[in-house]
C-alpha cells in the first residue's frame, strides 16, 4: 500500500502538492502574522530638579523632546502624607502611576505617553500637596503604547525591627573545615 496506505491521493499524481502548500503558507501568513512592535528603548535623561520645603519643583529639559515618546518623571520627598503631581506648559497634567510611602519618605511615578515635543529648557513642574523636600528626575522613553502602557504595580513594606543574620563565606568555611578536622581526629 505504500508509505500513505489508504490515504493514496496523496501520491496521486492528478493531486499537485505546490499549490496546496502555497495557499496554505498565504493563509498561514495572513492569520498567524501580527505587526510587529517598536522596541523600548531609553532615549535621554531630561535633567533633574529639587525644592527645600516647598510645594512645587521644576526639572528644566536637557535636551528636545520627540513627538510621540513618552517622558517618565522620578519623584522622592520627605513628607509622607503628601500627594505628587507633575505637569509641563505643552502637555498639560501627568498621569501619577504610583505613589507609595515607606517610614517617612514618600516616592511617586508620573508619566505622559504620546507627547508633543519640547524644545529644550522647557519646565517639568512637580507639585505636592504638602511642602516636602522634593526631588525629581525625568527621562524619556521611545516605543513606550499612548494608552495603556501601566502594566501592574506592587509595594513591599517591611517595619520589622529583626535583624537579619548572615554569616560570611569565609565563617561558614572555617566551621565546615574545622568539623571535617574533628570528623578526622
């Protein structure tokens, strides 16, 4: 019967295999294919900015900012009970994708997705509820989507007062050779 058995058509020489096989790569192609995605990629350091017990800070851009990139600011104040927003003349207000407290210092993230671009010397304004130490850093980021870019965020808090104890390899060393001397003896 052969190598297909009863599935014989498929030796058949009425049946042509190539342009089966090239209809099935067009539908292959034109089901399975996705467009590809723009990598992410860190473009420039925008600069960075503080206040001494204030309200607001600004971080003046070191360089031009292209249309279409996202700006990602940095945000770290010694007042735990305030609220963190940025904002920029072009652009307007900030998304605060994350603010978090730990003892007596409280960090924020803002971002802007898909930003008309700035020129250079253009002010990034950090503002808080309460006055704070504030300070700030900005960057920006190609290949980043307009809408939907915050993917998850978690925090992990620890007020424990317990020391962690850790041995150093040479310790550990040394008491392992000394039992394999006594293990000896």
């Amino acid at each position: 019967m052969g190598w297909f058995g009863k599935y014989s058509r498929w030796r058949d020489r009425r049946f042509n295999v190539v342009p089966f096989a090239a209809l099935l790569a067009l539908f292959t192609n034109a089901v399975l294919a996705a467009p590809a995605a723009a990598s992410i990629a860190f473009v420039q350091d925008l600069g960075q900015g503080s206040g001494l017990s204030t309200m607001s800070a600004t971080v003046s851009t070191t360089g031009n900012v292209t249309a279409g990139d996202s700006i990602i600011v940095f945000v770290a104040t010694n007042n735990s009970l305030t609220t963190i927003t940025c904002s920029d003349a072009v652009n307007g207000a900030y998304t605060t994708d994350v603010q978090t407290t730990t003892s007596d210092i409280r960090g924020a993230i803002c971002s802007r997705h898909n930003v008309q671009s700035l020129p250079s010397g253009t002010s990034i304004t950090i503002n808080s509820s309460k006055p704070a130490n504030i300070a700030a850093r900005a960057a920006e980021f190609a290949g980043l989507a307009a809408t939907g870019t915050l993917d998850a965020t978690a925090q992990r808090v620890s007020n424990s007062s317990r020391r962690r104890r850790s041995r150093s390899l040479a310790r550990r060393r040394r008491r392992t050779s000394c039992w394999w001397l006594r293990s000896i003896d």
